[in-house]
C-alpha cells in the first residue's frame, strides 16, 4: 500500500453479517500508488487509475469477491450548446468481456473530453437540511467519505465540472452526482447531463433476445433521486436508470449484442436549462447499492438500511387521524379526541373545509388560532392540498406537445408547476406554513414528470426545459419543509428529496367493499408493501366514513357498533408499525369505542420500537389460513414481534416456525404469546423456532422474542 489518505486504515472485512452484527466498517479513501485512488469500506471498492484522466478500472463486491465491471467507460457525459463531450479516459483495446490491469497504459483520453484537473477529499454532507420534530426510529443522518474529481474543456472557458464520489460507512453503498461551476462571464445551455457509465458484467448467457428480455446484473441495486410514476414502488417510479447493450462488446454470448451491459443515468427528456454565469447545476444524484444474494427478503433489508442511512427523516413515524370537517369546533373536538386516546396529530382531509391557497389575514389567523389550539394540547396539525387532477385555465395549465392545448398530463388535467399561478402555489404554501405554525403537509401531486409545451410560463422557458424545472420546484417546497421540520405526505417517490411518507399501494374502491374482505386486502398490501419499505414509509387507510362508494358493510360508523372490525383494523396496522388514514369524523362515540382505541395505543407505544423495524414475512393472507409478519431488530430490548391471524371462523390451533436469523439470536430464544408465559426455544440449524400458537377464530394474535 502506498499511502493512507482519508479514512482509517482496517482490514477490509472481518467477517460477520453487516445487516446484523453491528460491526463497524468505515469508509475510506485510499491511495494505493503513485496513480491509484480507492474508496472502499470493507463491503465494497471502487478503484480509480487517475494518469492522465480518472478510469474507474475495480468496483469490487467485497462481500463475495465477485468483479462488477467487465471494461472501463467513460465517467460522464455532457451536451452543452448541442454538442457532446465525455469526461475522463476510456478503453480502445477491442476486448470489452474482461479487463486485465495491464490494460491500464491502453487507457486513453480524447483531446475533445474534459480533461482532469485535480480532486479534493471531504466527509460526506447533508444535500439539504432537516429537522427532526416527530417520534423516530433513528434520526442519525449518514456519513463517510467523499472524493471530488474536478474537470475543465478549452472549448469551455469558465466551467468547472466536478464528479463527486461518496461511499457510506457500513454499508455496500456509494452515491455520485456531477457539478457544473460557471464562475466565469460565458452562459451555457446545459442541453443533456449522463452523470453516470458502467459496462458491467452480464447476468445471464442468451444467445439470442432483446436487451429488455434479459436479466440484469442482480449484484447492483440503482436508485436515484429522478423517480415518480405515482406507482408507490422505487423500480417502476425510477425514470433516470437506463439499461443498454453495448456492440463494442463483440465477444459476448448474444448474436445481436443485445446483453445489457451498459448502465447509463440521465433524464431521458433531458435538462434544457441555462447555466449564466454565476449560477451553478446539479446533477441526478445516483446511489448504488452492492447486494449479495439473490434472496429477496434479504436484498429487501438492504435496501431498507439504505433509506435508513439516506432519509432518515422518513424513519418518523407519528400516530394520525384524518379529519373530514366543515366546521373549526370539529377540528377543535378531534384534537380533544386525539389528546384523550394517545394519538399525535390531525391532518385535514380532502374534502375538509381546509384551504391553504387562501393567503388572506382572516384565513391565515383562523388556522393559526386553531394550530395553536392544537399546539398547546400536544398535537401536531396538517392539511390536504389538491394540485393535479384540476384545471386552472388554458394560460396555466400544462400544454400538450401533441396538441398544443391544455390535457395531456397524468391525471388529465393539470397546472403547470412553472407557471405563474404554479409559481405563486409555492409560495402560498410557504406563507401559510410559515405563519400558521402548521406541521404536516399532505400533497395530491404535482404527478409523475408532466411536460409543458407553453413558451409564456414564467419558470419555464418552453417544452425542452418543462420538466427539469417543474421537479425541481416541487423537490425545492419539500426540501424546504424538511429543512422546517413539516411532515410530508407525498404521491411520489420522493424520499430522497426530503418527503417522509408515501401510500403503501392501493385500489382506492377496495375501500368500499365489505370491511371483511377489506382486513384481508389490506394484510395483502402490508405484506407487499414492504418488502421495500420501512415501516415508516407507507401510509394505509381505513374508512370510518363512506369513501368511493360502499355500503353500510364498507364503513366503520356508527364505531361502537363495529368495534371488533375497528379494533383489528387498527392492530393490523399498528402490528406492522404502519399509520393508516382514519379517515372520518371522531376516533370514537362512545366511552367504550375509546377504551377500544385506547387500548390499542397504549400496546403500540408499548412495542413502537420493534414494531417500527423491519419485517420479515412469514405467510401471505389469502383467506384460507393463517397469515403473518414478524418484525425483527438485532440491536434492541425486543429481537421480534410476530403478528398471526386467522381469517377463518374456526379457532386454529398450528405449529409454525418463525425464521430467527435476522434477530441476531443463534442459538434459543424466550418467546411468548401475548401475556403468556415465557418459553425457552432452541434454534435449528436453519436458525429457526418451532412453537405450536392458538389463534382465535377471525381474529388475531401476537409473540414477542426476547434474548
């Protein structure tokens, strides 16, 4: 080894498990000789050969051994002015299915790329700040290392490029974005940015099909802050991840040169915007999470650590109710009701006679008086804001490039984010938030990426740059509020931007048919929902009122009358850490509907801690037997917390066995169900418990693991 640059020096994995066993591994950067850079972390590596330009030649999964990258590519790519340059060096040597470290003096830079400069070594920071106001989970940001490589063009006097490089401590996981710095007197239209390339290896050997047939790599997870298609799911939201084939690859399998095995990051509609001088540009920030097993519930866990690390402000988790109200006195009785129950906050529902878009002194006090009212009680309080799904009128809303009219967007109809109605939507926001004193802001919209042909709009110059600008006013409103410590329900997947809770997925009229075929649904979202988010993430639903329709058999109210459904409705929920949308007039009616909702409280608060973990599934609901989830943490008082039901009308009496590892528990465990005795169960090899439980007939039952 040549020299310790940055970080401190440690082998590079001692063994263990790193989702379980606490070890630390901390992020490093290292030079390893005269021309040689590495980050790495003892999960991971990525090594960089830097004369005369930086190639990234070694991106190493530590924790099998295997090689990510099968050839160098370039580290960039940039279109300003309509023409296109590449950052740093690339490989000219015709195999393109391995890499050789010989290979390295083959390594060339075009004259026409941006050439290095130098880097500079810094601690990983906040993209923006937050502020943490409600119970959590964790509320530690993450840290680690990060390189800067600067870059300039002749052809482009003025502009710094940076390629920033931030790996995590402790976790397989490593962030990039790209910077333009424009100190100097030239403006620059900034047409495309591609901020990061990699020829990776292939997943599979098919000798013929498309590059969209294939599997990829299963070894690299890719998630960015470029995601949304109101789908409430990380792959399908994500719009920036381009999977391509690559035909200099001439030696692969596929007779086509189909394989994907290019991995590209750019907005596909591209950015379109101005650089003037003075101003600076960021880029997509790219994360890429290193997995090592194709198990899915592993992978899952991964990935959970990593929002955990990421966005630890999504790991709050208050208990709300949603108000459907006419009247300020109904909003003064639910906080009353909240403060009596245990419950933490009130969100204004849609269809409530809340409207923050009305700036006027009368309005503004009047909510004010009432946050305050909830304020000095302990409550939080928020609002629903309707953005998309309604027209403003034909000078605001989104143009259509088809048509050249209003219509086209998601939902239809939609205002334009940039447009001076949209514009003055933001700041209305602000205003209100800032004097009011509210704390949570649920938002419908703006949705998925919506385009605008207009050329009169004031934030946006025209369709080119429509897209670009509107995403980043409705990411700076929530970045903003972060910053505030406002609750943010969002539509989007916009976790990396500051939001803290997104639906867990849903049909909306499923809500209105009978509440037995409703408790059943929903565990089957719960179940599905988070294989890829915490707890905390999700928001589900449950309508004390009518919603979409429905019946008497759909509805909770009158509430006394159905208090065993609204009891198992809310422990469905509660069982699995998961806020649900109460949403009606009351949490309860009479004293024994709130003894009811009391009770169930007091037990979540009890176990929020595990409950608030993640979860392992155990057996999907599908109304023939017994279905469940067990929550796990290795580092806390509780290892587990398991949730059983029985959708059946005959009381069960199994014998079930309960998955132990990710407990961190190896060889017996104490478990009891519910208030029972306790009993010592020895582990199999498979880290398994075997334990026989009764659960009653349509109900419920829970065990929890102690050490």
């Amino acid at each position: 080894m040549f020299v310790l640059f940055f970080g401190t020096a440690q082998a590079q994995d001692s063994g263990g498990d790193w989702l379980i066993d606490g070890k630390s591994r901390p992020a490093e950067i290292l030079k390893i000789s005269p021309t040689e850079i590495q980050l790495r972390n003892g999960l991971i590596q990525r090594t960089f050969f830097l004369s005369p330009n930086p190639a990234c030649h070694d991106f190493t999964n530590l924790m099998t051994g295997e090689q990510l990258l099968r050839t160098i590519m370039p580290e960039a790519r940039i279109t300003v002015d309509g023409k296109t340059y590449e950052v740093g060096a690339r490989l000219n040597f015709k195999e393109k299915g391995y890499f050789k470290k010989e290979w390295l003096e083959m390594v060339e830079t075009p004259a026409n790329n941006f050439q290095f400069q130098d880097y500079s070594l810094s601690e990983i920071t906040a993209h923006f700040p937050s502020k943490i106001q409600f119970w959590t989970s964790q509320d530690q940001a993450a840290t680690g290392k990060k390189i800067s490589f600067a870059y300039t063009h002749p052809d482009l006097p003025g502009l710094l490029l940076k390629v920033h490089y931030e790996v995590y401590d402790n976790l397989p996981l490593l962030g990039k974005y790209l910077t333009l710095e424009n100190p100097g007197g030239n403006s620059y239209h900034i047409d495309q940015v591609v901020n990061e390339i990699l020829g990776t290896v292939e997943e599979e050997s098919a000798v013929v099909g498309k590059t969209t047939q294939m599997k990829k790599p299963h070894q690299l997870y890719i998630e960015n802050n470029f995601a949304f298609n109101n789908s409430m799911n990380a792959e399908i939201s994500a719009q920036a991840t381009h999977w391509k084939s690559d035909s200099t690859y001439t030696s692969q399998v596929n007779y086509d040169y189909q394989t994907p095995s290019i991995m590209e990051v750019y907005p596909e509609k591209g950015i379109g915007v101005d650089l003037k001088p003075g101003e600076n540009f960021q880029s997509i920030r790219t994360y890429e999470l290193i997995l090592d097993s194709y198990d899915r519930e592993r992978n899952g866990l991964a990935r959970r650590k990593m929002y955990r690390a990421l966005a630890p402000w999504a790991m709050q988790n208050p208990i709300f109710m949603h108000l459907v109200s006419k009247t300020d006195e109904q909003v003064r009785t639910a906080i009353d009701q909240c403060v009596a129950t245990g419950y933490e906050a009130l969100i204004l529902s849609f269809g409530s006679h809340i409207n923050m878009e009305d700036n006027s002194p009368e309005n503004i006090q009047r909510w004010k008086t009432l946050a305050d009212y909830a304020h000095e009680r302990g409550i939080k309080i928020g609002g629903y804001s309707l953005f998309s799904s309604r027209t403003i009128g034909p000078e605001t809303d989104v143009i259509s490039p088809v048509t050249g009219k209003p219509g086209g967007a998601f939902f239809g109809n939609a205002p334009c984010l940039a447009s001076e109605w949209g514009l003055n939507y933001l700041d209305k926001l602000r205003f209100f938030f800032s004097e009011t004193g509210f704390d949570i802001f649920e938002n419908d919209g703006p949705y998925p990426g919506d385009v605008c042909a207009s050329i009169s709009h004031p934030g946006h110059k025209g369709l080119e740059d429509s897209q670009w600008v509107q995403i980043n006013l409705q990411k700076g409103l929530y970045q903003w509020m972060n910053s505030k410590g406002i609750y943010i329900n969002a539509p989007d997947w916009y976790f990396l931007d500051g939001t803290h809770k997104i639906a867990m997925g849903y049909r909306e009229v499923n809500f209105a048919l009978p509440r037995e075929r409703q408790k059943i649904l929903n565990r089957q979202n719960i179940f599905d929902a988070t294989w890829e988010k915490t707890p905390s993430m999700g928001w589900g639903f449950v309508p004390l009122t009518a919603y979409h329709g429905g019946g008497a058999d759909a509805v909770l109210e009158p509430l006394n009358a159905h208090l065993d459904d609204y009891r198992q409705l809310m422990m469905q929920y509660y069982g699995a850490g998961i806020q649900a949308c109460y949403r009606g007039p009351r949490l309860y009616d009479t004293e024994e509907t709130k003894a009811v909702v009391i009770g169930v409280i007091d037990w979540y608060k009890k176990y929020r801690n595990i409950l608030n973990s993640d979860i392992i599934r155990l057996r999907r609901a599908d109304g023939r037997d017994w279905d469940g989830w067990m929550h796990v943490d290795p580092n806390g008082k509780e290892k587990a917390l398991v949730m059983l039901f029985n959708p059946t009308a005959e009381p069960m009496k199994k014998e079930i066995r309960l998955p132990m590892y990710y407990t961190g528990l190896t060889d017996q465990i104490s478990i009891r169900q519910e208030d029972g005795e306790i009993q010592r169960l020895q582990l199999n090899r498979n880290f398994e418990a075997s334990l026989k439980v009764e659960i009653p007939a349509n109900g419920y039952t829970w065990l929890v693991v102690e050490k």
